[in-house]
C-alpha cells in the first residue's frame, strides 16, 4: 500500500508580486469613496487651529505675542505648525491625498458615465408582467405596422426593434416584434458633468494656490505714498505660491488719495471708500494716472490683480525739534487695539540731525522715541483725569497719549523691529531712557530737559491694501457652476424604460388583423418615475380612446 504524495505547497511569490499587491490594495483603499469621505473630514478638522489660533501669514505680531503669553504649550504647537497650518506639512499631506482620492474615486465614474450614454437600451425581459407597471392591449394591425406607430411616437426616446422567432407549444413559430426604448440619459450626462467639473475645480485650486500670491501694505491716504507691484519687498506681508519668487508681478502702481469713513450713530461703521489713483502699461512712461474708488468688497480690478480695500486707522504727526532748531517729522501709522473705537498704539523713532554730535557713540545716546495711544474722540478717566481712551472711531476730537524716551533707539543695529512699539530690551538696559509722559491735543507741545520738543501736529488716517493675484479664479467659478448645473441635470430627469412585446392574435371579424401588445415600464420609484401616468403613455403611444386598465386586455380598432 503506497502512501498517498503529499500536496504540492503553493509557489513562493514572486518580488513582482510582493511590490504588486500591496500597491494595488493600497491603491484600492486610497481611492475608495470611504477614503475620500475621511480625508475630507480631516481635512475639515485640520482647519480648526487655523481658524482659532492667529496665524503667522496674516500677522505675525499678533502670533508672536500669543505665543509668549501662553509659553510652553504654544511653542509646542509653534513647532508642530499650528500657526502656520495651512502651509504646515500634516495640512499639505492631507490636501495631496484628498485630491489623489479624489481623483482616483472620479475618474473610473466619469469613464463608466461616458460608456452609459453610449449603451443601447435594455433588451426586452421574457416575462413582463413582472414588471411594476404593465399593460396589455389588443389593437387592430399587424405587428408591423403597430411597431411602426410605436416607434414614430416615441420621439426623443432612444429605441431599438427587434424581430424575434417564437415557437408555440404546437410547434408552430410566428414573428414577434419587440422594441425597446429608454428616455432620461441627459441625467447620466449631468453625472458626468458634475464629476468632471468636480476635478476641475480641484485642479483650479490647486493651480491658483501654486501660481497665486497676496501681498498687504498700510498706506497713508495723504496723496504722497503710493504702492507699485515691483517686488515683493514693497509689501509689509506677502504670500506668494510654490512657483511664485516675486520676480514675474504683474507692473502697476496704486497712490491713496483720500479716506472716508462713515458711522452710526453707536460707532458701528457703515461704509469704508477709499479714492486711489493707479498707472499701468503706457501710464507708467508717461506719468497718467486713472481715478478709481475702492470700497469694501469692491475691489479695483488691474492687469489680472485685484486691489482689496480691508481697514483703516490713524496715523499721528509728531515733529521733533533737536536743541539747534532743526526738526524731523514723522506721519506713523498706529495699530488699533479696539475696534470699536479705534483706540490705537504705535511708535516713532527719530535719529539726530548730521553734526549735532560728532562723536557716533554720543549721537546714537541722544536719538528721540516715542510709544504711545491715539484716541480719534478723546476720552479722560482716572484720579487726575489723565488716563486716554476713545469713547467713538470718528476723529472728532483727537489726542495722543505719548512717553518719550531718549537713547539708543536701535535704528543702527540693522535688526528688524517692531514699527508698533519700541524694544522692551533697550529700555530695561538702560539704553533707552524715559524722560517724560504727556497728552497732547492737535498743535500742543512738550520739551524735555535738553531743550528737544516734541509736538503733536495731528493726524492722517491711512488704510490696509492687499493685492491679490489668483490666475486660476475664473476657471473656479466656471467649475463651480458647471457642478451645480451637472447636478441639478442630475437629480431632475428622470430615467425611464420602455418595452412592449408585439404578437399576432387570432383573425377578428371581418378582414381585419389584430395584435397583442404587452407593455411595461420600469423607473427607480413611482416618485421618480411613472406614478400614475403610465396608462397615458401607453394610450398616447399606441394612439387608442378608450381608457388604459393596468392588467386587463382591452380591444382597439381604429
């Protein structure tokens, strides 16, 4: 007795396939409409901090006093990129394979689409009186020329006929005429639509991100400064794209004329408008310029840029005056910290004039600083009615409420400095000495004990300009529009099918041939489909009279 052989083990994989299939079910995974579905929501997620933590790229000030103020736990999400997310690693990985799920969930569904709208209508099934709505029917004429009556009604329906053999249990064969007819593939193509429009938008995003920039600049709305989009170093913040190295910006120059802003009467504001000046092509040569006004979301569109007006506040003239009578004037831009009232704090730095001091250590002991609030209506509180605060955003009654500091006010280190406040290490060396506090009110001076006078001449307001480029806009909102329109196609045409089954019957009286015509009809539901207007169709279709019966033969003769 021999012993049975033992089974041959399965052959060891290949390195082909141990690369193939992981990859393919990796793939498979990825692309998955669940995969989608997650990554969107994680994507959803990952925005939050961005939304509730400042971010870096709209104000780094604000990041960086944020960040000091809560101390460990907020360098722990400065180094995990919580206020810089949107540019963050995680973020970027989470957007890359969102859009590679989606693009790989698409494009099989736009392919299947595609072949839809190409397909015939479905052949007619063998027992259709299965079907949820069925009809039968005996009509005078042959099974030709009723076919032909069927056939020319259905227009706009995408039909088939068909002549099939039957054998009869006699064994005898007759001619059977089928048709079949199908109406609604406009909604496949609205599918189509909507997903190819889908990944447009995707890729018009994408596209405006990589080539796209924003750049910010405070300008004093004197008619003196202006902004020209030469470079980015023009900007106070700029944030430009992948491929975007500020060399290739589109040349225009834009000069602030004038600012109005207009309140009710609790200090809400009602309307911001800005009168500009801009020059591009020829105009730059020749030195014309264009009038335009800019207001809130109403943008002047220029050479494929658009110039947002987002806020406004004040900024202070001060005039210092040295001890040998010659002045330095400085128009600065203050920050506001209430936006209601516009309650603003800044600061000013002002160097000592050529030869005052001959010797360098001694000019740089004697340079002027100033650090305080503007109040647009003036309001005093405390023990000595001192303390300035703003009781309404219109200046009505401006004031200043300044320290002046003499010393070294860091303007030759070459470091970058905050233009909103002095450094808080110069002063606490010593290097930057207080050397009194004042308010003044527009034309009012104050003299410190070396003779400098420091006087406060009044105020200018000045407005934020941001100029945003995004090549890509257009082709979003043709996108998006398309979406909703392939979506709308979608869900209002209704799919319908149509068989009937033509067979001869017995001779009538007379002379006269009849036919048998069995017809069905399917949709997804009665909502969506036939309800009860199927008996209509079917009269209007084989052209009879008398009243359809679902289920129950009827006679027709024309």
């Amino acid at each position: 007795m021999t012993r049975p052989a033992a089974p041959t083990p399965p052959p060891a994989p290949t390195w082909k396939r141990r690369l193939w299939w992981p990859a393919r079910n990796t793939w498979r995974s990825l692309t998955s409409m669940r995969t989608a579905l997650a990554l969107l929501f994680l994507l959803a997620l990952a925005a939050v901090p961005g939304a509730l933590l400042p971010q870096r790229s709209l104000n780094e000030q604000k990041t960086a006093a944020y960040i000091a103020d809560h101390g460990l736990p907020a360098r722990i999400m400065d180094r995990l990129g919580f206020f810089e997310v949107f540019s963050s690693i995680w973020f970027t990985a989470i957007y890359v394979l969102l859009f590679i799920s989606l693009v790989g969930c698409l494009t099989p569904r736009m392919i299947e689409h595609a072949k839809s709208l190409r397909a015939r209508p479905v052949a007619t099934p063998r027992n259709l009186t299965r079907l949820p709505r069925h009809e039968r029917h005996e009509v005078a004429g042959t099974p030709d020329e009723i076919g032909q009556r069927l056939m020319g009604n259905l227009r706009g329906w995408r039909k088939v006929s068909s002549t099939v053999t039957q054998t009869q249990d006699d064994g005898t064969t007759r001619e059977v005429v089928e048709i079949s007819a199908e109406k609604g593939y406009l909604r496949e193509f609205g599918n189509l639509v909507f997903h190819f429009a889908l990944l447009a938008l995707l890729v018009s995003i994408a596209a405006g991100k990589i080539y796209g920039y924003e750049g910010t600049r405070i300008l004093v709305a004197d008619g003196d400064q202006g902004l020209c989009n030469t470079s980015t170093a023009v900007y106070d913040s700029f944030r430009g794209g992948n491929l975007v190295d500020g060399t290739q910006l589109a040349p225009f120059c834009v000069q602030v004329d004038s600012f109005k802003a207009d309140y009710l009467p609790n200090g809400q504001a009602d309307q911001y408008s800005a009168d500009v000046r801009y020059q591009t092509g020829s105009d730059l040569d020749t030195g014309d310029s264009k009038p335009a006004t800019l207001k809130v979301n109403d943008p002047l569109r220029v050479v494929g840029d658009r110039v947002y007006l987002l806020g406004h506040g004040y900024a202070p003239t001060f005039t210092v005056t040295f001890p040998n009578g010659e002045k330095r004037t400085q128009t600065v831009p203050f920050t506001p910290n209430e936006a209601v009232t516009l309650l603003s704090s800044g600061a000013a730095r002002f160097d000592t004039p050529g030869g005052l001091y001959p010797n360098e250590d001694v000019r740089r002991k004697n340079q002027i600083a100033l650090e305080g609030l503007f109040a647009p209506t003036a309001l005093y509180s405390g023990s000595n009615n001192t303390l300035l605060s703003s009781s309404f955003p219109d200046a009505r009654d401006p004031a200043v409420a300044i320290r002046i500091y003499k010393g070294d006010t860091g303007l030759d280190t070459g470091r970058p400095q905050n233009v909103y406040s002095l450094d808080q290490n110069l002063i606490n060396q010593g290097r930057l000495i207080q050397k009194d506090q004042v308010n003044l009110t527009p034309g009012q001076t104050a003299t410190i004990d070396d003779g400098t006078r420091v006087s406060f001449d009044g105020y200018q307001p000045w407005v934020s300009l941001q100029v945003s480029h995004d090549p890509a806009q257009q082709y979003v909102l043709i996108s998006a529009i398309a979406m909703l329109v392939g979506l709308l196609v979608s869900l209002l045409i209704k799919r319908r099918r149509v068989w009937a089954r033509l067979t001869p019957a017995d001779d009538g009286p007379g002379d006269k041939r009849h036919t048998v015509v069995e017809m069905a009809g399917l949709a997804r539901t009665d909502q969506a489909g036939w309800g009860e207007g199927f008996g209509d169709l079917v009269k209007r279709l084989l052209e009879i009279d008398e009243p359809a019966r679902t289920g129950r033969r009827t006679t027709s003769e024309r």
